[in-house]
C-alpha cells in the first residue's frame, strides 16, 4: 500500500491551476508594486507561477487586513474560523478590495 502524499501543496491540481488566458503570463507590474497601507483589505489569490512567500492553499480565496511589513513581504491578518492568523506573503499573492 502506497501512502498518501502530505506535501505543502497536495491537493492543489485543481485549486493553483492559471486559466487558459494566463498561461505564461508573469504577474503584472500593477498588482506586484500596489501601494498598500496599513489597514488596506485585500484578497488573497495564490499566484501558482511565483513560489516565493506562497502561502498554503487553505488561505485561498480569504480576505484579510495588512498588518505590516516584512521586508518585501507583506503581513496579513486572516480570521480562519474563529481563529486570527497572520500570514507573511508577497504582493503577487495578493488583490486589493474596495473598501
């Protein structure tokens, strides 16, 4: 019996899969240098071509509160059921919300 894979990113064919239309394409100019502030809301949408600061597949699709800083990398404050996480990801892996 073969055991079941329990990688970071199992179960992900799916879920950090580019559309058609994206194949190929780097992340824009415009979401990878978005000026965001302390208290912005954004979206966190994984960027399955740029593994760096990738954050788990579980935070895909939630919103969240930048806390901070961390270098390049952005801290983000995500409520996960009833618990406050903060995730440490880059710009890439992020959209911006209206407020």
């Amino acid at each position: 019996m073969v055991k079941a894979p329990k990688g970071y990113r199992h179960r992900t064919r799916k879920l950090l899969k580019k559309g058609v239309r994206e194949k190929g394409a780097v992340p824009r100019a415009s979401i990878m240098f978005y000026p965001y502030k302390e208290g912005d809301r954004v979206a966190i949408i994984i960027d399955p071509s740029f593994h760096d600061g990738m954050p788990h597949r579980r935070y895909q699709g939630l919103t969240g509160v930048i806390v901070g800083r961390r270098g390049r990398a952005y801290v983000v404050k995500v409520m996960l059921g009833d618990k406050e996480k903060m995730l440490i990801t880059y710009a890439a892996h992020l959209r911006p919300l209206k407020a």
